[in-house]
C-alpha cells in the first residue's frame, strides 16, 4: 500500500570550498514506498542567473534583477528516491538544465547534467562522478533529516565538496 504525506521542506546544496549555497522552502509530496524507501516530489522556483557572482543572492522582487529571470512555462520538478543506503536525485522540466545525481555512502556515483535545448539522451549529457562521503538520513517511521557529503569530479580535476541537506517538517 502506498501512503503519501504532504510536508513543507527545506532543502540546501552547500559547497565547502567554493562560493556556491542554494535553499529552496517549499511544500512537497513525500510517498512511503516501504519502512526504509521514500520518494520526494516538490516543485522549485526557475534557475535564477546573476550578472556578478559577488552580488547578494538573486531575488525575483527587485526590479533590477528581473531581466536575468527567464519565467519558465512549466514547473521544474525535483524527485529524490530515498533511503539509508542510497539517494538519487532528478531535476527536471521546462527546457531548462536538467540532472541526475546517484548517491550511495563510499561509492563513486553517476552525475548527469542536460544544458537547456539538448535532448534527454543519455549520449549527449555531460557525465561527471561523485564521491560520497557520507550519506544520513534519520527520522522514524519517516524521515526528518538527509545530509549528504560528496566530491564532484570530472575525469581527474575534483569540482568541489558539496552538502546536500534535506529537512522534513512533521
């Protein structure tokens, strides 16, 4: 039988060693597949570009920054699998980048990125690999908490450290 729970969220992508932080606060679908197997649904605001990376973090209310957001005519869609011993992560929607990330603690992982206007073949996405750290996930019967450590790596040259973290509110 498969249950399914409406919960707000917070979920952050952290770099360790390099400029890069995003939140998004939204409510999301959280469907229990079994005691340890959870699948995430929530829908995310369109990526934002700023024309420095030193400014302040983008905002859709400022009508100087307003140019640089491109309004997208569908929602994106972000969907996690996941479970203590692994977690894939798929963004998806509107012709804008796309990526698959494969989580699983002390394993390099597959990461696909699709550049807005290529198609979703496997053979023209740019493929990377992540080395995960750590992989947590607490909360029973359903989770509370996911905290992700991880390397991202192209070929031989690393592209940072990373903390995905994901918290449920009951």
């Amino acid at each position: 039988m498969l249950t399914y729970h409406r919960k707000p969220v917070c979920l952050s992508l952290i770099s360790t060693d390099l400029p890069v932080w995003s939140v998004v606060e939204a409510a999301a679908t959280l469907y229990q597949k079994d005691h340890e197997k959870f699948h995430l649904l929530l829908s995310t605001p369109p990526v934002k570009n700023c024309e420095a990376v030193d400014n302040p973090p983008c905002t859709q209310n400022t009508s100087q920054q307003q140019g640089n957001v491109q309004a997208p005519s569908t929602p994106r869609i972000l969907w996690l699998e996941i479970s203590p011993y692994r977690v894939i992560m798929t963004m998806q929607g509107n012709d804008q980048l796309s990526y698959r990330h494969y989580w699983e603690q002390g394993v390099y992982g597959v990461t696909r990125y699709w550049l807005p206007g290529e198609s979703l073949q496997l053979s023209q996405a740019i493929r990377l690999r992540n080395y995960t750290r750590s992989l947590t996930l607490n909360g029973r019967p359903l989770p509370e908490h996911l905290r992700v450590e991880y390397e991202l790596w192209a070929g031989e040259i690393q592209l940072g450290c990373y903390i995905l973290s994901l918290e449920v509110k009951h």
